[in-house]
C-alpha cells in the first residue's frame, strides 16, 4: 500500500509540473575553470585582471547557449606566488571531477613545477600570462599545457631587435634568480649568439633585494650600452626609483621584460615616464587590432569603472584570460563533453577564432600550443596619465 502511494505521489507531482508549463528539470553539468593566482600579493593586479577578462568570457559564452546543458564556472584559488601553494592547489583541483582546467596567473616558476603534475593527474593547464618557455616548451606528448601569452624566446628576439635598432652593440641584463630569469637568460644569450650583440655581463638578484642600482652601474663600467630588465613590479620600481637619481649623462636605456606591467608599476615608481624604459607587450588597448577589441574596451571601462584606457590595471591580461577562456568553451562545445582527455584533444583542433588580442586561424595544433606567435611583439613606454602607450 504505501509503495502503491509512493508512486500515486510521484506521478501527482509530475503532473503538476507538467500542468504549470514545464517537464522536470534537466540536470546540468558543470565544467569549471580555476584561476589559481597571486590574488593575495600585495602589489599585483594581474591575478584580478585574468579573472576579470575570464569572467568576461564565460558570461557571453553562458548567453551564447554554446554548451547547452553544460555551465561553465570560473572560480579561484590564491597561491600567493609560492610554487608550493601552486602544486598544492593544482593537486586538489585534480581530484574535483568538475575541474576540466587550471588557469595560472603571471609567476612563471609556479607553472614550470606544477608542469609535470598537469601531466600526471591528466589536467589542463592555461597560460595566460608567464613567459618561461619550459611552461609549453616541456617535452610531453600529449602535452597538457596550452598558452596564449608571451614567450621569453619571442621577447628575447624584441630585446635584440630593438637594441640593434638603438644603434648598440653591447648589452647588460639584469635578471631574477628563479626559473624565469634563467629561462630568459637562456633564450637571451641563443639570440645574442645568432646577432652582432655581446652581452657584457649578467647580473643576479633576489626577491625581497632593496637596491638594484649597483648591478646596473656595473653592468655599465663592463661597456653596456642598453640594460635588459626582468623583473616584476616591485624590483622594477626599485631599479627606476634609484635610476631617476642618476645623473641623466649616466643613465642607459632600459629594455623591460612585461613583469611589470602585472602590478602597481607606476604608482610605486612614477618616476618611469621621465626615463627611456620600454616594455615588451603582446596586446594594448591604445591600438586595438581587432574590431572585437574595440567593442571589448566598451566592456572592460564599464566592468570596471575605469574612465581612461590609461587606468587599466594588467590589460594584456585581460585579454589573454578573455580569449584564452573562450576557446576552452570552444573545446567544451566541440567536445561536447566535461571529459578532460576530449577537451584537450579538442583543443588542439579547433577552427578559426576572432579574438581580442588577435584573429586566430587555428589556435593550437598538436604541434603548437603557443596561440600567440613573436609577430604579436612591440615595445610600449609609460606615458603620464596614459599608461602604457605603443612606440610608433
């Protein structure tokens, strides 16, 4: 009797949903994205910028209707730039079944160890902002990690190029002690071989270091005519803050790899649009180069609030998280499923992607998981009240 009830019950109930209009809902599957980033370091802004060109993307991918029945969700973790923090985080996302990716945010060395884990938990790693080449550049096959950033290989060939145009034969460079100063010391010293530049001497330093300036007039008692930078914002604030104090007859001009540009540069060092100091770049708003650009400007000043291209924090990250993000639901749809092994392989075959930072033919294949290539490279200059600007 009460089996007999239970189903009198149930089929009152689907009656009653049918009779207002509707069938009984369908479940939803769940894809997510998560962005494990510096979110709580003190001075960087591009963990939020990622998120934010992220978040950007899977709402127009959510109204859209790409993936019918399936969500996608971007969430975060903070790894606060520890490498450990990062293979720790990137260690439990694994074991979520509804995480089809990790986005990593813009410390290199974080990335090159949590590598060989995206190949071992079989979890798709997103680059969308560190440069090291190892991150792509791994040797696995299948490789699991795909990036639409910079590369140092591409800024190394910037820094070259544009020194040789400065008229310089002899460079210097300054570089951190982690995994992306060697990758750039690496990629910088092949290109140099290949070139008329010397370069004179390296000089090292540490996180947490209170002065660079004696590197630098080091490096230019050893003959350097133009100094190679890499550095993140801090470091970088402390080399302008002690060059702008440096008799101008004694400066040199200073190439930057993009670090800087992921944190609070010019309010730490102001000083940066009195010096010759470039910034290699990859994306800017200044010279959209795409109509999708110019209407995603729209977007991101009233995301923001922001009343000036200038006032963006981390712009290329923005753009790198946004198109990156809908090419996984590009795979998503292809694949037409959450499984992680279909996602990756999708991946690797998608069509043509107009995009923000630029039109994609075919952005990975697998033999390329770079999106992006070295034609994407300038040189930007901070200008007062305008930000980072595009040299003509």
């Amino acid at each position: 009797m009460r089996t007999s009830m239970k189903r009198l019950c149930s089929l009152l109930v689907t009656a009653l949903v049918i009779s207002l209009g509707g069938a009984p809902a369908r479940a939803q599957k769940v894809a997510t994205v998560l962005i494990d980033a510096e979110f709580s370091h003190p001075t960087s802004t591009s963990a939020q910028a990622i998120e934010l060109g992220a978040r950007m993307a899977a709402r127009e991918i959510e109204q859209s209707g790409l993936l019918g029945d399936i969500r996608l969700e971007i969430r975060t973790s903070d790894n606060r730039g520890v490498s450990a923090i990062g293979v720790d985080n990137f260690l439990d996302a694994a074991k979520d079944p509804s995480v089809i990716a990790v986005m990593g945010g813009k410390f290199s060395p974080v990335q090159i160890e949590v590598v060989p884990y995206a190949h071992s938990e079989k979890l798709i790693l997103l680059d969308p902002w560190g440069s090291a080449d190892g991150i792509v550049d791994n040797g696995y096959r299948p490789n699991w990690a795909f990036r639409l950033s910079l590369k140092d290989e591409w800024a190394s060939q910037a820094f070259v190029q544009t020194a040789k145009k400065l008229g310089a034969r002899q460079i210097g460079v300054i570089l951190p002690n982690t995994a992306w100063g060697r990758s750039t010391q690496t990629a910088l010293a092949a290109q140099a071989r290949t070139s008329a530049l010397r370069i004179v001497g390296e000089r090292w330093y540490n996180w947490g270091e209170t002065s660079l300036i004696q590197r630098y007039q080091d490096l230019i008692a050893d003959g350097a005519e133009i100094i190679v930078l890499v550095a993140n914002e801090i470091e970088g604030s402390i080399l302008v803050r002690e060059v702008a104090q440096v008799p101008e007859n004694q400066r040199r001009p200073i190439l930057s790899h993009w670090g800087v540009t992921g944190g609070n540069f010019e309010k730490l060092a102001p000083q940066v649009s009195g010096l010759d100091f470039r910034v290699v770049q990859t994306f800017s708003f200044h010279k959209p180069r795409t109509e999708k650009a110019k209407a995603f400007l729209r977007d991101v000043m009233a995301a923001t609030g922001k009343s000036a291209i200038g006032e963006i924090d981390s712009p290329a990250g923005i753009a790198h998280a946004y198109d990156l993000t809908w090419m996984v639901g590009k795979a998503i749809a292809k694949a037409g499923s959450t499984d992680r092994d279909k996602i990756r392989d999708a991946l690797e075959t998608l069509g043509p992607h107009e995009g923000v930072v630029r039109n994609y033919p075919k952005p990975f294949s697998a033999d390329s998981h770079e999106a992006l290539s070295k034609d994407e490279v300038f040189f930007a200059r901070f200008r007062a009240e305008n930000g980072l600007v595009p040299e003509d």
